[in-house]
C-alpha cells in the first residue's frame, strides 16, 4: 500500500506546553507514510521516569525541553498502514517503538547494532528531531506513530499488550547488561531497588537462570520481590544484612535513582565480579579504587539497547512470557500517574490507554 503525496498524517495526542501546564489535547500532523515506513495505531504507551524530567524540564542543561512536548517511548500498537518497499511488517502486525526512531545508519555504533550511541545521535522518540535535525519528534502519547520499519520491533505476544508497552524502556535497560555480563544458571545476581526498572531486572534474571536477590530499603516490598520471583530480599537499612554476603555476587544491577553508596555494593561482588548501574542518582558517587582492586571488579553502566537486542528482548520476553506489571490508565489522569510515579507508589509502571484496539 502507498500512502497519498505529502498529505501528511493526521495524529491526536496529548502535550504538555510548559513545566507546570497540565497535559492537553494536542493535534499536530506527522509524516506521510513513506516507502519504508510503518503507520502504528497506538495501542499503550507506558510513562518512563524520563518523561516525567523532559515534561517538567529537570535536563534542561543538557536536554532542555521542547514545548509542546508530547512524551512516551514505550509504545506498542498495530500497523496499519505499510510502505511500498517495507519488507519486514504487514499491516494487522504488533509492534513496537523505544527510544529513538532513526539514527545515522553508517558510523561505526550504527553498524554493530548499537545505534543508542549513533556518534550523530539517534533521532530520539520525542523531544527530539528527525535526522534532518529539522522536523520535531512528537512520542506516544499519540494515537499514531509513522516510523522507518528498521526501527520498529515485532512484537510475538498476543493477547493484552499493556504490559509489553514498558518492555521498549524499561525491559531493555535492564535485560541488555545482564546479557553482557553473561547471566545465567550458577550465577548469582543482585538487583538493587524494585521499581520500574528492578521488577523487570529480576523478571529477566529469573528467566536468565540466576539466582536472584533483591535489595531494597522498603521491608514491605519482600511479598511482592518473591511473588515477581526473587530468591532472597534483603532490606540494606541496616549494613549487618550485608556483611554475610560479602563477595557472592556475579553481577549487581543497580537500579536506584536516589542519592546512595555504591561501595557496599562493590563489597559484595566477587572474583571478576561486575556492578552495573542503570539508575541516574542526582550527585556523584565517590569510589575507593581498591574497592575494584582487589577481586578484579569492574564498575559499568548502561544505556538501553540498540534495534537488534531490543528485538532480542522482546523475542526473549515472549518466549518467556515475560511482561511489566502495569497500571492502565486513561489519558485524563497522566498528572496523577507522574505525581504517583514520583513518590514510587506504582507496581511498577504506568501505561496509559491510547484507545485504539
Ligand atoms: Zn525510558
Ligand atoms: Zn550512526
């Protein structure tokens, strides 16, 4: 099928104008869908911590905000509508978009499938441009996304999609460094905080083979670690339910956005252990090198997944039937849905309807 010229396509979302404005309706018209493109009916689009900061404008030094800002990079919908020369989709098929929805396609990064780190930087989802650096990207809190099918994901699960949404974020961040870090039966990790990301972390661990252990400062969150599957819970508040664990950790994920020492952490990895963090506590942490020193640690970050692992994520979650606890909401109560968010108080993501199945 091939779209009309340059009429456009008309897209119904909801945008916030300013720091403090409320979300509203928001009509704007997104490209028509080209030879290689994909229209997506959006079906979920999940609420990301960062869309919360990009809505209130908290990056404004280094990603300040574009208004009107229509967030969301966790979308998953039904194509409706396939370019001429699209080969990998067919209309009627389940997909899904992350973070970003181009990127360069020649560097280095873009070669080896890590677009994430385009040395031009990917074309991001929303609060961004199209690779032209010209034409504003509006996210998926919209009813339609057009998108280049290379960067789209096929999604296998049928059935309610709320809860794959959150798998294009949250799903990926964590699932990428516990592939790297080679996660599997006989390894034992740690997931440190269960929120939006530590509840997928241990879901994947799990499915991973490990043997899974949950951190976190909240006692009342031990029923709802082992029910997501933990094997252990260990409230950090007070430093002797640390000590016996000393150095029997593979790998930490960390997942935690709040100001926190990570060198307690460190202590507990073991020979050639590794502690990878995923969550951007707002002040800097101070790391006594010997804390790496001695067992050969090694200290990480990470950041999402280029198109091929998310691809692998997602294929990896349906095989599993691995998807995020979820919340669904109406586009009405996006507000309450941030404030909540912001207080932690959601097991464990937020999606909201966007109304078309
Ligand atoms: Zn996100
Ligand atoms: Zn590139």
């Amino acid at each position: 099928m091939i779209a009309a010229e340059s009429t456009g396509t008309a897209t119904k979302g909801f945008a916030t104008h300013s720091p403090d404005a409320k979300f509203e309706p928001f009509e704007f018209t997104r490209r028509a869908v080209g030879p290689h493109d994909i229209l997506i009916d959006i079906e979920y689009a999940g609420i990301c911590h960062s869309d919360i900061h990009q809505a209130k404008n908290e990056w404004k030094d280094s990603m300040p905000t574009s208004y009107p800002l229509v967030p969301g990079h966790e979308i998953v919908g039904r194509v409706s509508q396939i370019g001429g020369e699209v080969t990998k989709f067919k209309v009627g098929d389940i997909a899904g978009i992350g973070c970003f929805i181009d990127s360069c396609r020649e560097c280095a990064s873009c070669k080896s499938g890590q677009e994430q780190f385009c040395v031009k930087q990917a074309a991001y989802t929303y609060n961004g441009t199209e690779m032209d650096r010209v034409t504003k990207t509006y996210g998926g809190y919209s009813n339609k996304y057009v998108i280049d099918e290379n960067y789209a994901l096929k999604v296998k699960a049928e059935g309610d999609l709320s809860g794959v949404a959150p798998l294009m974020c949250a799903g990926i961040t964590t699932y990428s460094p516990l592939k790297r870090f080679n996660v599997g039966p006989g390894k034992k990790v740690g997931i440190v905080g269960l929120g939006g990301l530590g509840h997928m972390g241990v879901k994947i661990a799990k499915a991973m083979g490990a043997e899974v252990t949950i951190f976190s400062t909240s006692p009342s969150k031990e029923a709802d670690a082992k029910a997501l599957g933990a094997d252990h819970f260990v409230v950090t508040k007070d430093p002797a339910n640390l000590a016996p664990l000393t150095g029997t950790f593979n790998m930490i994920l960390d997942t935690v956005s709040a100001d926190h020492d990570v060198n307690p952490y460190l202590n507990l990895l073991g020979l050639n252990g590794a502690m990878v963090v995923v969550g951007v506590p707002p002040s800097p942490n101070t790391i006594h090198a010997l804390s790496l020193i001695f067992g050969n640690k090694t200290l990480s970050g990470s950041l999402i997944g280029g198109i091929p692992e998310t691809q692998e994520m997602l294929d990896f979650c349906a095989e599993h039937n691995i998807t995020s606890d979820v919340e669904v909401i109406d586009p009405s109560r996006i507000e309450e849905a941030y404030d909540r968010t912001v207080k932690a108080d959601v097991r464990y993501r937020f999606v909201i309807d966007m109304g078309a199945d």
